[in-house]
C-alpha cells in the first residue's frame, strides 16, 4: 500500500494508548453483517460490511489482517476482489500486528481494534483503510483515523467513508460521540472531518482535536 495512505492513520492508531474504564458496549452490532467466522475460541470477529454509493467498507479480521501484512493479493483473494499488486508498507507491519494482538486480547472489542478497507466497488480495489483506536471509553467516544490511496484523492471518497464509519460508530452502544486528531497542516483531513461534521474541541501547536456526537 502506498507510503502516505495509511502512514499518519497507523501512527495515531495502535499505538499503545489504549482507553481505560470499561465499555458499556454490547458487543452485539446492529449493522449489517453479512458473514461470520467467529467461532468458539475463535479471536477472529464477525465482519461488518458497510455500504456507501461507491464504497464497501468491510472489517477485516485477525486472519485478513495477517493476510494485509504478510501476503496482500491473498487478502485480495480471500475478499473476491481484482489483485492489484499493492503490499502494505514494512513500516506499518509492526502496527498491524500490534492491532492483531488486541483482537487476539480483547476479541470483544476487536470490531474497535480492526482494519476496516475501503473497497472502491468501481474497480473492485482497496483503495483505503479505517480504523477505530480502541473501544468506547468513559466519556463513551471512539476515535476514528483513515488513510487513502493518494491515486483517489479529492473525489470524495474519504468523507464518504468516515461518514459512514461515524453513522454506524454512532449507532452502536455505549458510542455517544467520535473523535479525531488531524496535524494541524493536515487541510485534506480537516476538511474531511468538516464534511462530515466534526467540531474543533481544543487545539495545541501541532495538532486539532474533533469530535462529533450522536445527539
Ligand atoms: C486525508 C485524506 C484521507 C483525504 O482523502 P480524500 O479522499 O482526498 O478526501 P475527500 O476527497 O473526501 O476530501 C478532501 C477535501 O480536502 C480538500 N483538500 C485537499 N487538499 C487540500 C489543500 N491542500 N488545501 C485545501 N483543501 C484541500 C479537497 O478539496 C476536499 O475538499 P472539498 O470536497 O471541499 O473540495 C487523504 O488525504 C489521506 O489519505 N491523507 C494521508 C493520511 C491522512 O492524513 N490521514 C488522516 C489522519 S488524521
């Protein structure tokens, strides 16, 4: 996957901050979902497809996400999905594997813990990555960050996918509001968090902080 699409994404995410206090979530979705390999003792979760106009966006779980780092056209293979030669960045292994290991901790939470692609329908390509950076926390906010392939940049596609992220994270129980964190040079993310309809809650010399809720 190329450099910038996920670099900023994966640095905020997994990055060992993990949320304290306890979810009051269900740990059942009310999205749509349309298969499950979880099993008994499985740490893998039940997937979670969302659809936009031009997106599916689609949870990948433990054994995809092993898939997304070691061996990226089985990923593709394994969703039905045209190969594209694309393969994750070395640097952003490490990141993923600590994701797989939360999943693997927390399979409760692993819907909050996962990759989710972004498949263009179009082409039948992952063209983006979402990702939530843990599980509701006391305040009941999750946070939300995203990268795109910088080939399908300023089409819309990232506000149509957070968007819907942010719909179906607002949906779920114990989720009141989502946050986000943009470097504050970051227009392109700034703007996307506009569109959906995030608010600047508080700002530093390097970075915006957002939210938006539910209610
Ligand atoms: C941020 C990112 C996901 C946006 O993806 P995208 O698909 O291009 O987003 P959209 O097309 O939905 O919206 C981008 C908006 O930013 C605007 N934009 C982009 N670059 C801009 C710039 N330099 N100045 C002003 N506006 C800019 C676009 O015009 C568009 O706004 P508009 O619809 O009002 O015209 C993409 O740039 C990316 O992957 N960046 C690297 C990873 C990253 O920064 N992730 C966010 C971490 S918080």
């Amino acid at each position: 996957m190329v450099r910038n699409l996920v670099d900023r994404l994966f640095r905020n995410l997994h990055d060992g901050r993990q949320r304290k206090g306890p979810s009051r979530h269900s740990g059942t979705s009310r999205s749509s979902t349309i298969d499950s390999d979880l099993r008994p003792g499985s740490h893998d979760l039940m997937m979670i497809r969302l659809e936009t106009p031009r997106l599916t966006l689609l949870t990948l779980t433990v054994q995809q996400m092993r898939w997304q780092r070691d061996d990226f056209a089985r990923l593709e293979q394994a969703l039905g999905l045209a190969p594209s030669g694309q393969k994750l960045e070395d640097e952003l292994r490490p990141i993923v594997s600590r994701a797989i290991s939360q999943m693997r901790r927390r399979p409760h939470h692993a819907r909050w813990h996962c990759q989710w692609a972004a498949v263009f329908k179009e082409e039948r390509r992952i063209i983006g990555s979402l990702a939530f950076k843990g599980p509701p926390d006391r305040e009941e906010a999750v946070e939300i960050g995203y990268g795109f392939d910088p080939s399908y940049h300023n089409r819309g596609l990232a506000t149509e996918a957070v968007g819907e992220m942010v719909r179906w994270a607002l949906s779920e129980d114990g989720v009141e509001t989502v946050i986000a964190e943009t470097a504050n040079m970051n227009v392109a993310s700034m703007r996307v968090l506009q569109k959906v309809g995030f608010v600047i809650t508080s700002a530093t010399q390097r970075y915006l902080y957002w939210k938006v809720s539910g209610r």
